[in-house]
C-alpha cells in the first residue's frame, strides 16, 4: 500500500464523445494497473472540454458518465481521488500563471493544437493555451507520474518545461513529472484508417469501437477492419492494420509476443479478427454491466465526485498559495 511518501499520480480524460477502446487501452487500463502503487488522482477535465463548444446539459451528464467509467473499469474510488477539474477553480488559476511565463513559440508547436485548427474554422484562444492548463492540472498536485498514452508526450513534455522554467524564475516549486506509457497500446490506430490514431472526432462510422459498444457490433466492426492484400498473418511483414489489430489482442488478453506469434503465424485474418472480438468482449462486458449499475443510481457517482474535489481541494490550495506568495500577488496583510 502506497504511504504519504509514495509519489502522486496524475490523469485525465475529457468528457466528450463516448471513450473508445485508445483511450482505454492507452491510459484507463494503466490507471487501474498501477493505482495502488501511488497515491493517485484522476480527473475529469471539462474546462479542457469546452475548448471546443460541447452542448451545457449533455456536457453535465457526460462528466458523470465518465467518472462512471473510470470507476466501471476498476478505479477504486476507496483509495483513488476522482474529482471533476472546474469544482477546483485553481486549475484556471495556475493555468493563467503557467500561460505568463510559457512563451508563445513553445504552444505554437504543439501538434494537436495545429491538427484540430485545421479541423475547424475558427478557433478559441483556450485551444491554444490548453496545455498550460494541463500543465496547472498536474503540477497543482506535485505529481510524479502521468499515464498518457503517446499522443499527449508533446504535452508532457511541455509541462516539464513550463516546471523547470517556473522554478528557475521563481525558485523551486514544483516537481517535474514522468510520462507512464503503456507497453503495448501507447497508440490505437484507427480501424478504417491504421495511419491515423484512433480518435473521438474522427469522422467515419467504422473508426473507433466505443467502450459500451455491444458484443455484436463489436464483431461488425473488427470485422470491417482494414488489414491488408496478403492472404494470412506475415509476422515479418506486418501491415499496418493487422499490427493493430494484433496490439488490440495483446493488450486485452495480456499474451507476450511470443505466444501471440504462436498463435497467430500464418493464419488467416478471420481467425485473428475472431480471437481480437473475444478478447475485446471478454474485457468489456464486465466494465459495461459496472457502468450500468453505476448510472441507474447516479448518487453514487455524485457522491465520490463530491468527495473527490473535498480530498483534492485542500492540496491544490496549499500549492497555489506558495505560487502567490513566490509570484509576488497581493495577500492581504
Ligand atoms: P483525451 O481525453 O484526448 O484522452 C484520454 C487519454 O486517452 C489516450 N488516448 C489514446 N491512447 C492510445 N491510443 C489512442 N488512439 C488514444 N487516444 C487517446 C490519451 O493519450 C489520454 O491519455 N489533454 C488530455 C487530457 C488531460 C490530461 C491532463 C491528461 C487534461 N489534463 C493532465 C493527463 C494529465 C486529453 O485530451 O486526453
């Protein structure tokens, strides 16, 4: 059991669209794997949300859907502080402070801020200073460790730059923290497309495989999934979609490379693509009926998230009033 000297632990999912099975297989997965080597906490991040305009009362019921979710895939909410990010105003606080001493030629690097202008006409100044809010959403905390799965490295990174210049204008501060990635699963692929990631606002009906999908439309849809011209499974030439749907297996039935390629050597895709639903399924099913139960009655819910922010404020207040005084804020006297 983690003590009060085990190293925070830091995470997040933004509550739009349905979670797909990166999202799970690339961080939720880990979360649970590794919460009780740390002290961890988990949030729900609607400001990052709105940076993109989400509908007010569907964006309500998602935040506790999503702590649904995390609890349904095993987050224990016993040990683990799950709370919603704008119950803390002291994100946006830090977020303000980050985004004063974060030049701006460091955020016009960040490739998914550059990706998602190109995907809308026009953009909201929060997309672009996003991930100063990240960066406040972790190191609020002091934390040691985010698991991410490898599209937000870009981030991470940036976040160890924003503490490292933070401490070296206003004297040490805050901890730098670790990215945790998954070893199988850092990155899903689309299952139309294995060039692309697998994303909430891909366009395209057979992209992604939400994590309440029904067994049946799970098997539609890994058996729509683009492999490639060879006849069977070529380990020594993988195409990019079998790889996927061979990362996909491992990474729910925890096989080794070894056994996977015992397995799966020179057999036709159906066999693969069968054994890939199974092993989705059989993940699956538990989470989903979890996450049922957990929304028939959303009291519960309701109320770790209430007990979530009582456990989480107190802590992002005592770092937010060492970055006041360093900053040099007026504090009444
Ligand atoms: P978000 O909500 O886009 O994604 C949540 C998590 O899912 C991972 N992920 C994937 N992993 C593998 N394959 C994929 N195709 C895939 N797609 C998404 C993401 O890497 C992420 O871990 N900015 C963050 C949210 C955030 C956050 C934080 C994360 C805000 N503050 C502080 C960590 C710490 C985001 O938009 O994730």
């Amino acid at each position: 059991m983690p003590n009060k000297a085990s190293p925070v632990l830091f995470s997040g999912m933004q509550p739009t669209g349905d979670l797909h099975i990166g999202n799970y297989l690339g961080a939720l997965k880990t979360w649970t794997a590794i919460q009780y080597d740390y002290r961890p906490i988990y949030c729900v991040v609607d400001y990052h949300a709105i940076t993109v305009y989400q509908e007010p009362k569907a964006l309500q019921e998602k935040i506790e859907e999503m702590a649904a979710l995390y609890i349904a895939a095993g987050i224990d909410p016993e040990h683990s502080t799950i709370f919603v990010q704008s119950t803390i105003p002291q994100h946006v606080e830090l977020a303000w402070v980050f985004s004063c001493v974060t030049p701006v030629g460091w955020l016009s690097r960040m490739t998914q801020f550059k990706t998602k202008t190109e995907q809308q006409e026009s953009v909201g100044t929060g997309l672009f200073v996003y991930p100063a809010l990240m960066a406040a959403d972790i190191l609020l905390y002091q934390a040691g460790v985010v698991p991410v799965g490898d599209d937000q490295t870009q981030h991470l990174e940036l976040t160890r730059d924003i503490a490292g210049r933070f401490n070296s204008l206003y004297g040490e501060t805050f901890v730098v923290p670790k990215t945790e990635l998954p070893s199988v699963g850092a990155r899903i692929m689309g299952l139309d497309d294995p060039t692309q990631k697998m994303s909430k606002s891909a366009p395209g009906s057979n992209h992604s495989i939400s994590l309440l999908d029904s067994p049946s439309r799970i098997k539609k849809l890994i058996g729509r999934a683009v492999t490639d011209t060879k006849p069977a499974v070529d380990f020594n030439d993988l195409g990019e979609g079998v790889a996927n749907l061979i990362t996909i297996y491992q990474a729910c039935s925890g096989a080794d490379n070894e056994e996977t390629r015992e397995v799966f050597s020179g057999v036709q895709y159906g066999v693969l693509k069968k054994a890939v639903t199974e092993a989705l399924v059989e993940k699956l099913e538990p989470l989903q009926k979890k996450f049922r139960d957990l929304t028939a009655d959303r009291d519960v819910v309701r109320g770790i998230l209430r007990h979530g922010t009582e456990r989480a404020a107190p802590i992002a207040e005592k770092t937010m009033q060492a970055v006041r005084q360093k900053v040099g804020l007026y504090m009444h006297r």
